[in-house]
C-alpha cells in the first residue's frame, strides 16, 4: 500500500494494513516529522513517553498538537498516531484529551499490565470522540504489551477494545520493558523471542485484530540483520513492524508487501480453480503442487489486501 492514506479516507486508518511505523520523538516533531514522511513510512508514532525529557514535554505536546492540525487540513502522507505516557494520572489524560482531534490516527498506550488498562483507554477515547465530533470507533488503539502479564493476556486486551485495537503484537526489542520483563536474552536471530512473537500473534489473530505488528529492530546501521527479522516476522504472520529510524522503513516496507510474482502466481492460482470449478473438480495440480478451494481464499484475500 501507498503511505498516502487520503484516498482511504472514509475508512478508519485502523482498518487498513500499515506495514510501517516509525517513531518520532515529540520534541523533535518539527524538524523530524518531513524526514519521516521522506522515508515513505505508512504510520509515524509522535512520541511523548520515554522519547521526551521532562523538561521538554510541554514543548513537545506543542508540536505534536500543531503536527496533527497539520494532518487535519492535509489528509496526504503518512498517518499520525501518538504514544502517550501511560495513564496513571490526570495530567497523562490531559495529554490525551490535547492530541486527540480530527488529524489523530490513534493512541499508542505503553506499559499495559492487562486487559483494564486497554478498557480505560478506550473510555476516555470514547469521550475524546464525542467532544471532537468524532465518529465512535474513529481512533485507534495500539496497547504496547510491555509486562509479563499483558504479553500472556494477549487476547485480552486485543478484545477489551476490539473496535479500536488493530495493531498489537509482541514488541521484543533488546534491552526495553519486555526483555527486563520476561528476562530473556536479546540476540540478532531472534530464538529466544521466537516462541514468545507466535504465541501473542496466535493470540491477536483469534481476539480478529486484522493487523498484528511486531519490532523493534535497534541496529540502527544493521540493515541486513533488520531485513533476517522482518522476514521472521513476516513468515510467523505479522503484517507489519514499527521503526526506530528512518533508513529502516524502506527494508521493512519491502519485507511486508508482496512481490510482483507474489501477486502474479496468486492470480493465476484463482484463474486455475476457476476453471477446474467449471468442470466440477474440486483439486488440481498447480505449477507443481495440489491445490483446492482454500488456497484460492488465500491467493483472493492477497489480492483483495494489496491490489
């Protein structure tokens, strides 16, 4: 998909696929922010939680507030969601309410202990809306599941908000809140995070949240190991990741779109059962394989996604 969302704008952006979603610290929205949409990013995370000093935060709530009146305006380029700090307080709802409005895509909840604090989020998302004039449903959710708790109540907090979470997966980046959390041993290959991305996407998939993402990839000048485990992530079921660096976007918005051939062989996959649908058979061979009527879902849903 195109990073510019405005022709799709009468859908709630959490309903399309983001293959990329990369971080900008709120202080530097200004001067980052085009830098961002250059890299040709699907989603760009304004972020006010560990990004921003405290002396800094009123500063950054600033220029993410005018960054988002921007996209208000300007329907093109990448859509804007924003990590608040986690709302323990009311001056973090307060923040809440100050971004939230018509060019906010959605809320980036961090540290979430369970499936409580994703339903707290989404009851003061609710009276966002109505303040703002904004359709139900309009802003999304994307709880980060940074406790050892939330990563085994995946499919909890997926379906505590389930017409606002979309993008949620495991986050397993080295030396953040989940390895201190589940106490693994972060390393370029990804074993040890393995079993724990697959469970947690198992989890979204069956709470039908439609676009599990994954990361982070920290090796900011390591694009060839960022590309081995976009591809792992890809291969488990992810349809996307987020992105500390811009020179990241291009390798993972590659990794999570489908080739020319992909699409190509799909189509022809569909025109094969089709015509074996016509003369009553219900399997043939296809380039070398058995295929049937839910290989053709399959190829028909990649198309639907990405044509």
């Amino acid at each position: 998909m195109s990073s510019d969302l405005s022709s799709a704008a009468s859908v709630p952006t959490h309903r399309l696929p983001l293959r990329s979603l990369l971080f900008v610290p709120g202080n530097k929205t200004t001067a980052w922010l085009p830098k961002a949409r250059s890299a040709g990013t699907d989603a760009v995370v304004l972020d006010l939680e560990d990004a921003v000093p405290e002396a800094d935060r009123s500063a950054a709530v600033r220029q993410v507030t005018e960054a988002l009146a921007g996209r208000a305006t300007d329907a093109s380029g990448p859509a804007l969601f924003v990590r608040v700090r986690p709302l323990d307080g009311w001056a973090a709802a307060e923040e809440l309410r100050a971004v939230c409005g018509a060019g906010l895509s959605g809320i980036v909840l961090p540290k979430v202990a369970g499936a409580a604090d994703v339903r707290l989020a989404d009851r003061l998302l609710t009276w966002c809306e109505r303040e703002h004039e904004l359709s139900h449903g309009q802003l999304a959710l994307v709880p980060l599941l940074e406790t050892a708790a939330a990563l085994r109540d995946a499919y909890g907090c997926a379906t505590a908000a389930a017409d606002r979470v979309a993008y949620l997966g495991a986050v397993t980046g080295a030396g953040g809140d989940v390895e201190r959390a589940v106490g693994y041993r972060w390393s370029p290959e990804g074993h040890e995070t393995h079993a724990l991305r697959s469970r947690v996407l198992l989890d979204v998939r069956a709470a039908g949240a439609p676009h599990p993402v994954a990361g982070l990839w920290t090796r900011i000048g390591d694009l060839d190991g960022l590309r081995a485990f976009a591809e792992q992530n890809r291969a488990i079921g992810y349809t996307g990741m987020m992105a500390i660096h811009p020179s990241h976007v291009p390798v993972i918005n590659e990794v999570f779109a489908p080739a020319p051939d992909e699409l190509a062989r799909a189509a022809r996959l569909i025109a094969a059962m089709e015509e074996a649908q016509e003369h009553s058979v219900g399997a043939v061979t296809f380039e070398g394989e058995m295929v049937d009527e839910a290989m053709a879902a399959t190829a028909r849903a990649l198309l639907a996604k990405h044509t």
